[in-house]
C-alpha cells in the first residue's frame, strides 16, 4: 500500500511560479512511476507529466511542455512539479499518481489505467 499527499497548492498571480510536491509513504517509491494530473472545475481529469522510477525518462502534454518540469528525489520519497508562467487556465486540483508498472507514456493513457494509487489533491488557483 503507498499513501500520498500533495502539498504546494495554492494562489498565485498570473505569471507566478509554484512547486508542487508528492510524499510518499512506503520504502517502495523508487520502484514506482509517478506522475501529475490536474482536474478544473467542470473538466475531466487530464494527464499532466510523469516520470520514470529512476528519474531518467520523463514524459509531458505537449502543451505544458517548456513550462512545467517533473522531477523526483527517491531519497526524499518525493516528486515535484515546477509549474512557471502560470496562467488562469491552469487552475485546477492537481493530484499525483503512482504506477507499480508501465512507462511514463503509459501514465498518459486516458483514465490511467496502470495508476494504483492517487493522493487526495491540492488545489491551485491562479489569478488573472
């Protein structure tokens, strides 16, 4: 069983920058793809990046590309998203996500279907 919480959320001005950071419980975190999701108000659940057990491969939207960076510490049990040049479109919950298998690529898959666990959320609401 692996539990994880999302901090980081919160408000931020259009433009503005926030990290957002996924613990995991559990001494089999390096052993699992991790990967970010976000959810707006009204949408479905969209895939955001991911990353490899090991940290090498690393997958995106393409639209997020150059904006956001995923990056994990297994020390730490943790994974992070970097998010930059915030716009108000990217207001949503955004959760994290863990794979005991498949690829990052696999996580973009629609609904996750190799996703085994998912933290309860943080909101993060930019401003315009």
């Amino acid at each position: 069983q692996v539990q994880l919480v999302e901090s980081g959320g919160g408000l931020v001005q259009a433009g503005g920058s926030l990290r957002l950071s996924c613990l995991a419980s559990g001494r089999t975190f390096s052993s699992y793809t991790m990967g970010w999701f976000r959810q707006a108000p009204g949408k479905e659940r969209e895939f955001v990046a991911s990353i490899s057990s090991s940290g090498m491969l690393k997958h995106y939207v393409d639209s997020m590309k150059g904006r956001f960076a995923i990056f994990r510490d297994n020390a730490r049990n943790t994974v992070y998203l970097q998010m930059n040049s915030l716009t108000a479109e990217d207001t949503a919950v955004y959760y994290c996500a863990a794979a005991a298998r498949g690829n990052p690529q696999a996580m973009a898959l629609r609904n996750c279907p190799f996703c085994d666990y998912w933290g309860q959320g943080t909101q993060v609401t930019v401003s315009s």
